[in-house]
C-alpha cells in the first residue's frame, strides 16, 4: 500500500527526493514549535510570611509563550479574592530557513515575560501549601511550582522561631521588623527617577516615583504631589502595586511603583521636579521570647517621608530653525492621501498621515496651501497614540476638507514636514510630492462659505425702491427726544452697575467664595458618572480634585499653599464647628487613600459621594465669623 502510494506520487510530479526535503521541513517546523515550548517556563513566587485577615500577592511569571486558561490553585485556609494579568517584557527572534529555493521565517517569542498576579487573603494562622497553578501554553498544558506561605497570628501566640537575627530588616522576615528598632531612613524611602539627565527641548523624559522598602505598608497617602513646573505631563496608566524585588545600595528591597509618566520639557534650562511628602503607616512587631521560643505582635508606626529631587538639563533646540518647523521633535514618517475621483460642489479630504515617536500629541497642522479654486476648511487633527517604551508613539491624521467649485485640472503644490531628531541632534525634512487634482462635473452650486471669502463687489439691488417725495422734520416729534433720553437713562444705569461689578470683582476672596460652591457642584456631577460607570480609580481622583479645589475657592487659600493643616486652620476661623472640620479631613484622607492605595481601600463609592455633597452643604450654610480689629 505505502508502495502503491509512492507510485502514485511519482506520477503526479513528486519524486523521492522531493518527499524528503518535505518531510525534512516538517520536521524542521515541528522541532522549531518543540524547542520554543520547551524554553517556556512557569513559576510562582509568594512571601514566606504573612499576617492572618492580610492581602497577599502570589505572583505566577510566564516566560518564552503565549498563555491562556490561567487556572490559580486553591489554598486551604486562603482565598483567592483578585486575579490579573500584566506583561512585564517581550523581546522576539527570527530564523530563516531555505526549502527548495524558498525562505521559511520562523519567529521565536522566547523573550515574552507576562505575569499573572493572584491576591490572596490568610483565614487563619499556620503553613499554607499552594498546590501547582496551571495554564495552556501554544496548546499544552503547563504546572507551576509549588509554594508554602506561613501566616502569623493577629494576636501573640507560641510561635517555634530561631534567634532573632542582629541584622537589618528584611521584607519577608517579620523577626527582623521590632518595634524597638527605628525606621531608618534607608528602610523606606520614596525616590524620583528619570531615565535621561539630559534631553532637549520637547523631548522625552521618562518619570517614575517609587517605593522602596523593608517593612510592610497597611497605609501611604500622599500629603504633598511632586511639582512638575516647566513640563508637559502624559502619565502612564497603571495600578500601583508592591510587587517587586529590587536592590539598591546593596540592600534588598520590597519596590512598588507609584506613579510613571512621560515629561515634555517646555523651555530649556536646570528644570527640577521638586519633592513629594507621604504620610505612611508600616508594620513592626514587638517580639516576645520564652522558653526557646519567639511571639511576634504587629503594631504600625506613623512615619513622614519625603522624596528627593532631580533635576534635567534641558537643551535649546538648535538655531536657526527651518521655516517649516513646527515644533515636531522626535523621528517621524509623513504620508498622504487624497480621493481619486472628484466632483465639483462634492467635500473632499486632502489627508496628512504623521507617524512615529515623540511628541506626536501636540503636533501642529501642517500648512497646506490649496488653489484658489476651491473652498477648503479649517484642518482636523485625530491622534491616536499609546505612552510607553519611553515616549509616545503612534499616529496623527490631519484632515484638510475642501470644496472643489470648477470643472478641470489642478494641483495641490509640494509641501514641507520638519522634526528635530533629537537622536542625531539635526533637523530632519520630509518632502511631501506635489498633487494632481482632475475635478469633474458635479451637481449643486457654489457653497455661501466660497461666495462670502471670494466675492468682494455685491449685487445692486434693483427694481421699485418706493422712494417717498413728502418730508416732515423729526426734531418736532415727541419721539425724537425719547430716542436721546432713553440712552442716556440706560448708559447712566449700565455704568452705576459696572462700577458695582468693578467693586465686587476686585474683591477676590468674596468673588472666590461666592462661587465655590457651584464649581464644586459642577465638578460633582462628573464625579456622579464615575459612581454611576464603577470606575473606582476616576471616581476618587475625580472627586479629590473637587473637594481640594471647593476648599481652596471657600476659604481663598492660594493652591501653593493648600495643605490638611491650612484647610484646618482657615475652617476654625471661618467659624466652622470642630465636628464638620474632622468631617472635611476625614473626607480628604479617604480619597487620599483610595486613590494611591485602592487595593487597600473598601469605602463605599456611593456612601463617599453622599458624605462629600452633605459636607459641602453643611458648610455652605456656615456663616463666616465676623473678625474684629485688635
């Protein structure tokens, strides 16, 4: 049969030899696909130790394929409350292999690093054994390792522990965290990191605030934000989490990223991103030995820590800049589109197409010059980008509508496209070909827009204008002094209410005051559709903005000076009673909290808006206290 088969094969064109470089390449494929599954690897990764009723991160790491059907384990004594997905890297290679005189490319995603992150939260105390999580990688199934976790007692129990180590403090080692130590300054510490020293104008600066520690966190709220004076800011979407290990200075740490963003320096010069101050809560133990053994009793400690400073030296852009600079800076590709068949009285859309990196989102429209002959619009700009890989990149669409109004042949002329590529420190420009147009008959007529731009002379109106030949002197009608008077009634009311205006707006903390509450009511209902859509992480910056902001207008505190302890202050002299003030900051600390640390967060939304509108009336009905002159 295998025989009668070869024959057959033989006869249609195939030989022997032909097979076998086939199966050859089969098999090359298959050992390809083999190979790349084989370099895939899974494994989890969880703290030694935990707080019974605390949230805790088990973090699975998926390297070299693409996975799916994610399964975690489930734990005795543990449960799963939160499960999500983040990519951490992806780097690919490529083979080319020659069949037959064709190239085969084979792509290898060895390098693609994704991260599946599991929170956990301890039911009770002793060893929790986390069986092997599974996943479906390029169609196999796919084991982790397992892993054991030990949660501690909330309240002091015999515990068998080792001696208590004389060394520093270590993040998975609660023995190492007394409460008779001090938070050393090197223990916790808030850093500001740039990725470039230097940069010129426009180009990007890659900002990233974190957190470094030794201890663990149960709160951190942001008292005072970094300033970002002189730059643009395009933050980086991103869920903070204290996940990862890092050493610095030879120390280990427990590291979360707080905030990341891209900066787009505006001026040239020393540019310094001014530090930040957090109130922050970590977790010590007191430590109780007897008989050989060691209890442990967690208890926070309230600490101020502030970041430190950076600054960027920021270059000028080079001198003389090209005409056709727009303030592009990054690397850029230009393309062009224009419909084939036109019509006359028909919308056109002559498209300019930017692609690349920089800062591509504050590009300016191209100028276009367009013939006479038609009737062109202002342009449109639609960007579509993504922050990410150190700057923002993607594409923005400038759209130049216009109304051919003749029949015939034109042309759109050539145009220019300049960026400074800040890689080769050059201007760089892309020459944009010039266009032919040919314009058919359409229907319709000339546009009102084209008339009004292009007709300078009006037609004279024509026919019976029923001229009259009788006169009669106005000067004798009653109504021609009412025509005087009425005026001058009305200019004498408008300018005694203009000076009444003047009075009041120079006043400025009345005029604050005064509308306080209906920019804070106004800045409410967008909180509203926050609450209604669930987006927990708008809702509470949302809604942190308005109450900053109606506290500000309120008590007219300028925002470089707006602070918990000036809010407390300025309330106590308005008149405010001692209970609605501990409302305002109880108010402010939720969103706070919420907002920099929502995984620790359980407000209710709905309950938090409701506290925030009902604060806002309670003082809003407030009477200022009247001050007397010493």
């Amino acid at each position: 049969m295998y025989f009668g088969k070869m024959k057959r094969l033989k006869q249609t064109g195939y030989s022997t030899h032909r097979l076998a470089r086939l199966l050859l390449a089969a098999a090359l494929v298959v050992a390809g696909s083999a190979v790349a599954w084989a370099e895939a690897s899974f494994r989890g990764t969880a703290p030694s130790l935990v707080e019974q009723g605390e949230s805790f991160h088990v973090i699975y790491t998926l390297v070299g394929g693409e996975g799916s059907d994610f399964t975690p384990p489930h734990v005795d004594g543990a449960k799963c409350v939160y499960t999500h997905m983040q990519t951490a890297g992806y780097t690919s290679s490529s083979s080319v292999v020659i069949i037959n005189g064709k190239k085969v490319k084979s792509e290898n995603v060895s390098g693609k690093t994704v991260e599946y992150v599991c929170t956990y939260k301890a039911s009770r105390q002793g060893r929790l054994s986390f069986p092997p999580a599974t996943i479906k990688v390029d169609g196999r199934s796919m084991k982790s390792n397992s892993l054991t976790v030990t949660v501690m007692s909330t309240s002091p129990q015999s515990q068998a522990y080792p001696p208590l180590p004389s060394g520093g403090p270590q993040y998975d080692d609660a023995f190492t965290q007394s409460a008779d130590r001090d938070v050393k300054p090197g223990d916790l510490m808030v850093r500001i990191e740039l990725n470039k020293p230097r940069v010129y104008e426009q180009q990007a600066v890659v900002c990233t605030i974190k957190l470094y520690t030794k201890y663990q966190v149960s709160k951190f709220v942001p008292t005072l934000q970094p300033s970002f004076d002189g730059f643009l800011i395009e933050e980086i979407p991103m869920q903070p989490v204290l996940n990862r290990d890092e050493v610095l200075n030879g120390q280990k740490y427990k590291v979360a990223v707080l905030k990341q963003c891209i900066l787009y320096p505006q001026q040239s010069g020393a540019l310094t991103i001014k530090s930040g101050n957090y109130d922050v809560n970590v977790v010590q133990y007191e430590i109780y030995r007897a008989l050989g053994q060691a209890i442990g009793r967690p208890v926070e400690r309230e600490l101020q820590v502030s970041s430190n400073s950076q600054t960027v030296n920021v270059l000028p852009l080079p001198e003389p800049k090209p005409e056709s600079f727009t303030g592009a800076v990054g690397n850029f590709k230009v393309r062009t589109t224009l419909p084939d068949n036109l019509k006359t009285y028909q919308a056109a859309t002559y498209s300019y197409i930017i692609e690349g990196s920089g800062n591509i989102k504050y590009i300016k429209a191209p100028q276009v010059t367009m013939p006479d002959q038609f009737d062109v619009y202002d342009p449109t700009l639609k960007a579509t980008v993504n922050p990410g890989g150190g700057d923002m990149s993607g594409t923005v669409k400038v759209d130049y509508t216009f109304i051919p109004q003749y029949v015939g042949t034109f042309e759109i002329p050539a145009s220019k496209f300049t960026f400074f590529n800040p890689e080769t420190g050059q201007y760089e420009t892309i020459n944009i070909a010039a266009r032919k147009v040919n314009v058919a008959k359409g229907k319709g007529e000339p546009s009102n827009h084209y008339r009004l731009k292009h007709m300078d002379v009006r037609p004279i109106k024509g026919g019976d204008l029923d001229l009259s030949h009788t006169h009669r002197y106005l000067v004798k009608e009653w109504y021609y002094w009412y025509c005087y008077l009425i005026p001058i009634v009305l200019l004498v009311a408008l300018l005694l209410f203009y000076r009444k205006r003047l009075r009041e707006r120079a006043d400025e903390s009345r005029m604050r005051t005064k509308r306080a509450s209906k920019v804070a009511m106004r800045r409410l209902k967008v909180v509203r559709q926050h609450l209604r859509s669930g987006n927990s992480n708008a809702f509470y910056a949302e809604l942190l903005k308005a109450m900053w902001g109606y506290m500000s207008d309120k008590l007219t505190i300028p925002v470089s000076e707006l602070s918990k302890d000036n809010i407390q202050a300025e309330l106590e002299a308005y008149g405010v009673d001692e209970q609605l003030r501990a409302q305002a900051i109880d108010l402010l600390d939720k969103c706070e909290f919420a907002q920099y640390a929502p995984e620790l967060a359980d407000h209710d939304m709905a309950a938090v808006f409701d506290q925030a509108s009902a604060l806002i009336d309670n003082l809003e009905n407030v009477k200022r206290k009247k001050t007397t002159d010493s």
